[in-house]
C-alpha cells in the first residue's frame, strides 16, 4: 500500500469521525435546548424531556438549525414567552458550544 493511500485512509477516517462528532454535538444541542424551552414553558420531568426529544427528532427533518429554531420560536410565541430571535439563536450557538465540549469529552 503506498503512503498515497494510507493517506487518504486517515483523511476519510478523520472525515467520519469528524461527521460523526458533529451529529451527536447537533443532537445533544437541541436536547439541552429543549430541556431548557420547556423550562421557559413550565414543564418538568417526563413532559420536559419528552419536549427535548421531539425537538431532537424535529432537527431530523431537515438540514441545518431553521426547523428548530421555528419549532421553538413557535413554541415559545404559543406559550407567551418573551424572547427575541437575537437571544434565541445566541443560546442555540452557546448550547451547541456547550455539546460539542460535553461530546468531546466523551471520546
């Protein structure tokens, strides 16, 4: 095997791992953001986590952050929560920070 080819071999491992990385940073994201939402909203215990795993699986339907971001912004609107877009999207940013350090720290 030439070096061409382990190179490569590294490259799409890296390349998995770093895909793989991302979706459980993405997934654990949206749990806390959920947990968090419902909060806002007064629920609690199975309610709560009940809320953060139908945001986890609402983030599924379709790439990137709009889907949920518009479930949540709906949620919240709907529950009379006062919360701009601003402070919304900086939470998602600073939750997502918070998984990929809570997932990497996992590996």
């Amino acid at each position: 095997m030439s070096t061409f080819d382990d190179r490569e071999k590294g490259q799409e491992k890296k390349f998995a791992h770093d895909a793989e990385i991302e979706f459980k940073a993405q997934a654990r994201r949206d749990k806390l953001l959920g947990l968090w939402v419902a909060d806002l909203l007064g629920k609690s215990g199975p309610e709560a986590d009940a809320y953060a795993k139908a945001l986890v699986v609402e983030d599924l339907k379709e790439p990137g952050d709009e889907d949920v971001f518009k479930k949540v912004r709906a949620d919240l609107d709907a529950g009379n929560v006062d919360l701009s877009d601003h402070l919304l999207r900086k939470k998602m940013d600073e939750l997502l920070a918070e998984a990929v350090a809570q997932v990497k720290s996992e590996v």
